[in-house]
C-alpha cells in the first residue's frame, strides 16, 4: 500500500531512533510465522490504537496493525535486512520531526 516514514513519538520510543519506517501490505499478502508477544498502545497526538507484534526471542518489532488501516499489516523496513528496499514516498507527524532531520525532496508530508 505505501512506505512510510512517521516521526511520531510513539515512533521514536519504541524503535529508540528519531522516527519509525515501514511498508503497509494487504493482510491477505502477508504471512505471519513463528512465536510474537504482542503491545498495544496509542498515539501522541490521535490516541489511536495500535498493536504492535514483538519477536518472542530478540524483541524486534516485526509488524503492527492501525485501528485507522483495517485489512493491512505494517512491517518494520528493517526486518527485511535489505538496502536494496524502495524507499519512502511519505512521511507522517511532521510537528514531531527532529528539526536536524531532513528528509528527500520526492517523500511528501502526509499529516500531522
């Protein structure tokens, strides 16, 4: 559906970095194996809930799902462990943006 980058404090606490990057599949297209431990928590500024899916053995976000985005899953970019992977075309929760932070011309603000 998209790649994204969001800026959002919920964000930056749990990947300990200034923003979170993901892509949003289809549910239908993603398959989910293995043992999670699972977190709910909601947004800085919506307080929109969003459960987030934890690797049981090294503790890595390995996808999550929007209240606002039913029927599609999020994967961290990073799980892939891939630099070839596209890069963002949107990113979210610019008040929360680190002002030292400057993303590509092309990635467009979509929000917040």
């Amino acid at each position: 559906m998209r790649i994204s980058v969001c800026h959002c404090l919920a964000c930056q606490r749990r990947t300990g970095s200034v923003f979170g990057a993901q892509a949003r599949f289809p549910a239908e297209n993603v398959q989910i194996e293995g043992p999670y431990k699972e977190y709910v928590r909601h947004s800085d500024e919506d307080a929109e809930e969003r459960r987030f899916a934890f690797c049981s053995e090294c503790g890595s976000t390995v996808f999550y799902t929007l209240e606002s985005a039913p029927g599609f899953i999020a994967v961290p970019i990073g799980a892939f462990a891939d630099p070839s992977f596209p890069p963002p075309t949107v990113y979210v929760y610019e008040s929360r943006r680190h002002p030292w932070v400057q993303m590509p011309d092309d990635v467009h603000c979509d929000g917040g």
